[in-house]
C-alpha cells in the first residue's frame, strides 16, 4: 500500500476516534441531563403533591372562615338588637322617672318658693318693726 493511502486511512481513523470520543461525550452529557431531567420531574411531582396539600387545607381554611365570618355576622346583628332593646328600655324607664319625678320637683319648688316668700316676710316684718322701734324711740 501506498503512503498516500495509509494516510488517508490514518487520517480516516483519527478522524473516526474524535467523532467515538465527540459521539461519548454527548452520550455522557446526555446521560447526565437525562437524570437531571428525572430528578427535576421528581421534584415537580413532589412539588405537585404538596401544592395539592395546601389547596385542600386552604379549603378547609376557607370553610371554617365562612363560619366564622357569618357567626360574626350573627353576633353583629344581634348587638344592634340588644342595642335597639336597650334604647327602648332607656326611653321608658327615663318616662317613668319623668313621672315619678314631677310631683316632687314641684313639691321641692313650692317648698323654696314658700321659704323664699317667708324670708321675705320676716324681713318686712323686721323692717317695719325696727322702723316702729325707732320711730317710738325719737
């Protein structure tokens, strides 16, 4: 054979062994991606899992706030009533001391309106008789 074709058959081979070497390369890197795609998918199952966990005790969250949420409602409503109630109450009640109170105000009026008449009397009467007093005096 000639030199001219044991290197070209030489240079075929070289060539041959970078394509194997290129060609395991990329079998090794594709391997390497491959388990990382598989953990990845893991991961994203697990993560799936979770995330439905989460949404079903967000649910249940949900449910008990609504019940809470209307209980408070309930209670809300029912302290208006009481608050009308009372207001009802306070309005008869104030009527009924109103009542009760009149007979005595005008008695304790009276009372001072008398007292303020006999002051003024006993006043008089002491300057007419301080007036006699003197007036048989001189």
């Amino acid at each position: 054979m000639s030199d001219d074709v044991k290197r070209s058959l030489s240079d075929l081979h070289e060539k041959q062994d970078q394509q194997t070497d290129k060609l395991v390369s990329l079998e090794v890197a594709m391997g390497k991606n491959e388990a990382a795609l598989a953990q990845y998918i893991r991961q994203s199952d697990r993560m799936a899992g979770e995330l439905k966990e989460m949404n079903k005790h967000l649910s249940e969250y949900n449910s008990e706030l609504k019940v809470h949420i209307a209980g408070v409602i309930e209670l809300k409503e029912q302290n208006r009533l009481m608050r009308e109630a009372n207001e009802q109450r306070e309005k008869i009640t104030n009527a009924r001391f109103e009542t009760l109170e009149t007979p005595h105000r005008w008695a304790k009026f009276t009372g001072k309106l008398f007292a303020w008449i006999g002051a003024a009397a006993t006043a008089v009467t002491a300057i007419v008789g301080l007036a006699m007093w003197l007036a048989g005096r001189f």
